[in-house]
C-alpha cells in the first residue's frame, strides 16, 4: 500500500483553494489540499516504524507560519501549484530531515528539485497548465496558516486519502 508524509494546512479561505482544485485537479475529491513532504512510496515498513521515524526527525521541531501566494508549476508534467514563501526553510528542513533516514532514503527523487508547494491543478497539457497559472496570477492570493503537525497517511486504491497519524509539532 502506498504512503506518504505530507502537511494538510488550515487556511481561513480554503474555499479559494476548493473552488481551482475542483476545476482543474483530479483528485480533489481524493485527498484535502496538502504539502508533501515524502512523496508516496509502498515499503515493508511498518506503519509503527514508520510513525517512530516521523516522530525522530520531528522532535525538535516548532510550530511554524507559512505564506502561499504565487502560482507556479511544472506546466511540462501539467502541474500547476501555488509556491510555498514564508516557511519555505522549514519545510526544507523537514523534508531533508526525514529522507536522512536510511529506511525512507531510499525513495528520495533525485531526478527533480524539491520545491514545497501545495498542487491545485494536474494532468493538465502544458501550455493549458502555464496559460491557468498565468491567469490565475492575475488575481491577487495570500494563504496563510500555521502549521502544528505532520500526517502519515495510507492512499487507498482509490486514491483516497486516509490520515492515520499526525505528529503535532513543539
């Protein structure tokens, strides 16, 4: 079964985010808006090993803020997604922290540039995925939320989403 490690913010106006994702990402119905943080993987590890590395890679880590409010993406793939600002360093860390461990290391995409971001739109034509994000730019986002914990989450068959752990943060 796949997993994955991922942040689900708290955004004040997360309708916004809602009202792009229903339009242009499949699997908006699949799983709340979220940050990676360990893209999906299927391993023999165990769900308990893998909340006791969660936990070891985040025992010191604080409570933080984060700011999104830019559109961009990988209009190549067909991705759109708002950029991560503020709290950009920290997710950085975090992510760094967990692909450190020599159990999940081993799923660590080097083919391409960790950038922490929040996707909106997928599967999209390239020059369909940069003309939305273009457009969307025009319009004037900020999203910001703090962020208390870290999820561990099972992706089901049908791509659903099903949390079951969250690590809060200090």
């Amino acid at each position: 079964m796949l997993r994955s490690i991922l942040i689900f913010p708290q955004f004040a106006n997360n309708l916004e985010i809602d009202l792009i994702r229903k339009r242009i990402d499949p699997l908006y119905k699949n799983i709340r808006p979220h940050i990676s943080l360990v893209f999906p993987f299927d391993s023999p590890i165990s769900d308990d090993r893998l909340i006791t590395l969660t936990q070891e890679s985040l025992k010191k880590v604080d409570c933080f803020k984060i700011e999104l409010n830019h559109l961009d993406g990988d209009f190549r793939g067909g991705y759109i997604w708002l950029e991560v600002g503020q709290g950009r360093k920290e997710i950085e860390i975090i992510h760094d922290s967990l692909y450190k461990n020599s159990e999940l290391s081993v799923f660590l995409r080097k083919d391409i540039p960790y950038v922490p971001h929040l996707t909106v739109g997928q599967q999209l034509r390239a020059l369909q995925a940069e003309g939305l994000a273009r457009q969307l730019n025009k319009k004037s986002f900020l999203f910001g939320s703090e962020i208390k914990s870290i999820s561990i989450e099972h992706i089901l068959q049908n791509n659903d989403s099903e949390e079951f752990y969250q690590a809060f943060l200090r």
